[in-house]
C-alpha cells in the first residue's frame, strides 16, 4: 500500500497531530517545503554513518511505534521501510533531533548492507581525502 507524505501542517485544525506524532514533538520540526527531513541512520555500536533518507511526519512516527526505519522515496513517491525487500533491516536504537529540529539522527542496529549497492554504508568512497592527505587544501588546522 502506498501512501502520499503530509503537504499541510503537522497538526490539524483541531491542534490533534495529523500523523500520530507528539504534539510536542511535532510542533518542534522543522520541515522543508515538501514536508520532508533528511535522516541520517549510524549504526548505535560503532558510530558509522550509514545513509540518508528522508522522512515527513508520517514516516517518522511509523519510525518510533515500529521500531523499525521507515522512509519517504522522493523518486517512488511512496513509503518503504528498510530490509522490507531486501532483508538488511535496521532496527531502531534510538531518536535523536538536531538542535535545530531539522534533521533527524536515527541510531540503529544495522543487519546486512545499508545502501542500495550492497555496500554497508552509502558513505564508502572517500572522495575528499586520498592517502597522505591531512586535511581539505587551505585548512590550516
């Protein structure tokens, strides 16, 4: 079943939240135009930045009463929790917004590859530093 992310406020006329969502929590996010927040997933055990999806108010509520990463696909337009086709799920450890309220650090226990290309993270290509570098020209850190 497939399912439209929320394009209105994150609360209804009536102040009940449309998506399930804390009111309070709710009310502290800070959504780009479409409704959407990037979410970043590390791996709880070692800190290993995993991927980025995105997620509207929806996406994350299912995210917290599941237990389970569920994300928003921009190309498919539809719903998809992570590891529902795939087998490599990630199960949720914890939640954590930014100071901001912009983007969401979503801690999980990782089975299998997280990215798309079977990779174990989406972040493996270290395009910036090559061996013997010490850091990005100019800085003088």
């Amino acid at each position: 079943m497939t399912s439209t992310p929320a394009r209105r406020p994150a609360t209804t006329r009536e102040g009940a939240p449309s998506s399930g969502l804390d009111p309070e929590i709710a009310a502290r996010l800070k959504r780009s135009p479409d409704g959407l927040l990037p979410a970043i997933a590390q791996q709880y055990d070692t800190g290993e930045v995993l991927m980025l999806g995105w997620m509207d108010d929806e996406a994350l509520h299912r995210t917290l009463t599941t237990g389970r990463c569920t994300y928003w696909s921009r190309s498919r337009q539809e719903y998809w929790v992570k590891g529902d086709t795939s087998g490599h799920v990630q199960r949720v450890k914890s939640v954590a917004l930014d100071c901001d309220a912009d983007t969401v650090l979503v801690k999980v226990d990782q089975v299998g590859a997280a990215c798309h290309t079977g990779a174990r993270t989406c972040f493996d290509a270290d395009v910036l530093l090559k061996d013997g570098d010490h850091g990005v020209p100019g800085d003088d850190q």
